[in-house]
C-alpha cells in the first residue's frame, strides 16, 4: 500500500517594518474611518493593530497588504476599507439597520440609516461573496 504524503501548504508571508505575518492565517484586515492603523484579524482570534504615521499611511498599508494577500489565497471580499477572506465567512445577515458578516468565532456589524439600505447591502455583499466563491 503506497502512503501518500500529506499536502502541506506553502507559507507566504507579508514582511513589513514592524512585523511579518502568515498571509494564509489572516481573515480579515481593516482600517476603521480616517484611523491612522490597521487592524489584522487572523484566524486563531488574534487582533493585530499596526499604528502608521496618519491615516493616509495606514490606507497605503491596507492597500498592499490586501494586494499581496490577494495573490497569496485568491479572491477577497471587499467594503470600504473592510476587506474579508471569502472562504472564512459563514453568513452575511441583515437585522433591521444592521448588516452582520459571521465568521468562526465572530462578527463584524456595519449600521445603516434604514432598514432598506440594510437589505441592498446585503444583496451587494451577497452577490461580491458569490462572485469572489465563483473565481476561486
């Protein structure tokens, strides 16, 4: 009987000046509006804010984190300057002006003025989940 060997998947890191991170690990990065950090969600539950000099710095980070981490696990959800590891989410749900994205062990919620501008986000990021599904 032959073994095969197990598949092991390549790492590829982001290496920046503070800090080197697993692109495979990461579920999620984010720059909360006109904030001068990043924030990098992972999949074991960690929680990485990098600080960068103004919050232009930090979109110029978001921006090429999102990039190379694009490349390294393929399509990412995108919102604003939310963006999501398709693969990672288990639900995107509305509850009156809430929209609510699922993961694992947690959620992120992002509030509208009413309750219709709920439901179209949610058929935008419904229909951004299943075409970033469809290009995997």
């Amino acid at each position: 009987m032959l073994r095969q060997a197990p598949t092991q998947r390549i790492m590829s890191l982001y290496k920046h000046d503070s800090f080197t991170i697993d692109l495979n690990k990461i579920i999620a990065v984010y720059q909360d509006e006109d904030e001068g950090a990043v924030t990098i969600r992972t999949d074991d539950q960690r929680k990485i804010e990098v600080a960068a000099s103004a919050p232009e710095a930090a979109t110029e980070l978001l921006n090429e984190l999102s990039e190379q981490w694009e490349k390294s696990v393929g399509p990412l959800l995108r919102y604003g300057r939310h963006i999501y590891l398709t693969s990672a989410i288990y639900s995107i749900q509305v509850a009156g002006v809430e929209v609510y994205i699922y993961f694992r062990d947690h959620s992120v919620s992002f509030t509208l003025p009413d309750e219709q501008q709920a439901l179209d986000l949610l058929g935008e990021l419904t229909r951004r989940w299943e075409a970033a599904g469809m290009t995997e």
